[in-house]
C-alpha cells in the first residue's frame, strides 16, 4: 500500500504563496498518477491539479495559472506550488494516488493523505 503524507499548509495572506509536498512511501511511486484535491468546509472534496506518471499535467479552471503541480519520482514526492492566494482558497488540501486517462480526466485511488490545512486570511 501506499502511504502519503501532506506538508506546507500554513496561514498566508491574500496574495502570497505556499508550496505543498507530498511524500508517498513504496517503490511504485513512479508509475502512479498523483492528484491534489482540497476540501473546504460544507463543500465537498474537489481536485485542484492531477500530474501523470509521465509529467503531464491537468488543472482546475479556478487555479489554472496560479497553481503548478510537479513531481520528483527520485524523491517519491510531489509538489503544489500554490501562487497569488486568495481567500476561496482556503481549504484543507488532499494528496492522492490515482489513475489519469488519454483525454486528461483523473481518477482516485484510495490512497489519501492526512491533509494540511492552508488558511487565506488578513
């Protein structure tokens, strides 16, 4: 099984950055897509960014410009580079190993992380 553990999250004001890791244990890390998702409260859990194992990347429209997902296989990490934050932003963000298909689309595995919380706030 896989094992994931979130950091980064943190209190920053609107228009600061973040960068987020996720360190995933096991030596498969490489083949599997990985996702960020983020959960705010009385909403459900959305994805916000999805890498392939090859690199490619798909982002939500409402982060799309501001956010860059990457990942590190040497490492078994991937990151969230979160850029110009604001308040709609706060949530407590999801990493997850999952399945990413031709047309982009990403699928969840049950693989989760603890989550870190990222609070957007004067």
């Amino acid at each position: 099984q896989v094992q994931l553990v979130e950091s980064g999250g943190g209190l920053v004001q609107p228009g600061g950055s973040l960068r987020l890791s996720c360190a995933a244990s096991g030596s498969i890390f490489s083949a599997r897509a990985m996702g960020w998702y983020r959960q705010a409260p009385g909403k459900q859990r959305e994805l916000v960014a999805s890498i392939t194992s090859g690199g490619l990347t798909n982002y939500a429209d409402s982060v799309k410009g501001r956010f860059t997902i990457s990942r590190d296989n040497a490492k078994n990490t991937v990151y969230l580079q979160m850029n110009s934050l604001n308040s709609e932003d706060t949530a407590v963000y999801y990493c997850n190993a999952g399945i990413a298909v031709a047309n982009g689309s990403y699928f969840p595995l049950d693989y989760w992380g603890q989550g870190t919380q990222v609070t957007v706030s004067s």
